[in-house]
C-alpha cells in the first residue's frame, strides 16, 4: 500500500524527534498546556534517577520546590505572549525527594502536528549553581567582615579627631607639630576605612 506523503512527512519528522531527544544528554520533556507529562526522555533517569514513565500523566509543577513554584509558573505563563522561553535555574525533585537544580527552556510547539505540546528543554545545573551560592556566602560574609571592622574602628577614630581638633586652642606652639601630624594620620586612618567600606559595598 502507498503511503500518502504528509502520512510519510509526519513519520520521518517523529523519528528525528526521537532520536533527538533519545540521544541527547539533556532532560527533554513534552507537556500539555497546563504542565502535564506527555512525554519524558530516557534522560531522566541518569539526571534524576526516576523513569521516565513516571511522569506521565503528573504534573510538572508538582516536582516544584515550593519556594521556587511561583517563579516557574509565572515565566510559564510568558508562552501566551511569547513562542520560547527560558525559565532561571529552579531546584526539581528527583528520586529520595533530592532536588537538583535545572535550567530549562520551554517552547511552544502545540501547533505541530509531531509533537503537539510544550517542549521542555531542561539541563542539570546543581554543580554550576551551588558553586555561584557557595561563593556568594563568602562575599557576603567578606563584606559582613569589612564592614563590622570598618565601623568598630571608626567610632574611637572619631573621637580621636575630634579631641584633637579641641586641643588645638590650648596646646603650645612647641606641641602643635606633634598634634598636627596625629590629626594628619587621623584623617588617612578614617579615608583608608572609608575606602573599605566603599570596595565592601561594590561586592557582588
């Protein structure tokens, strides 16, 4: 029997799709408009240790963390307006309720008539992401130092500069050398610590 050739088109674009999203390394998902599995890669089981017929039928959301749901559903929602969408990095359960963190792109497919949904681009990015949460723990707390120390030392410095601008009145003439060179270091001693909270503040 012949086969039609849209019959022909539609087979041979299902098995690139296939073999797409079978041989690539990345978490590939199909959804229906509001979020539901319709497909789900083999690649989930070596990034999330769940197979993929587990997900079928659930809902996306669901594997969600919580504090993060929000975010998702709202660059979700960007599909009405827009035809792709990448979503920031978000944490999505895995086996043991583990969550590692993804980075996905979603884009709207529902009109082709091969895939039908919403294709879910996603990569594991947990390595990537505790690394930038790691480090920002350490400028945080560089800049919890610096700015700790910069103000402990300010406050005796201003006393000092100012008991030094009182003495100038009573001092001798044969002293005034000596106060004028403590109220010199005073003053570079205060621009140093006002230097160090400014670079504390510009930690990002």
């Amino acid at each position: 029997m012949s086969v039609r050739f849209d019959e022909y088109f539609e087979r041979l674009s299902e098995q690139r799709f296939k073999a797409l999203v079978q041989d690539g390394s990345d978490l590939v998902a199909i959804l229906d408009p509001d979020a539901n599995y319709k497909y789900v890669s083999p690649t989930s089981k070596s990034i999330l240790g769940i197979d993929p017929e587990q997900f079928i039928g659930k809902n996306a959301f669901d594997f969600i963390h919580r504090e993060d749901l929000e975010q998702v559903i709202s660059q979700f929602r960007l599909l009405s307006e827009q035809k792709r969408v990448k979503i920031r990095p978000f944490r999505f359960k895995g086996i043991d309720g583990h969550y590692h963190w993804i980075e996905t792109i979603i884009t709207d497919m529902t009109d082709d008539i091969v895939v039908a949904g919403i294709v879910a681009n996603s990569r594991d990015v947990t390595r990537r992401i505790e690394e930038e949460i790691k480090t920002q723990n350490v400028i945080d707390r560089l800049r919890e130092i610096a700015w700790m120390q910069a103000h402990q030392v300010r406050a005796p410095l201003a006393n000092i500069m100012g008991l030094s601008k009182l003495l100038w009145n009573g001092v001798e003439d044969s002293s005034r050398e000596s106060l004028q060179h403590l109220t010199r270091s005073a003053e570079e001693l205060d621009g140093i610590i006002k230097d160090i909270i400014r670079k504390a503040e510009r930690l990002t």
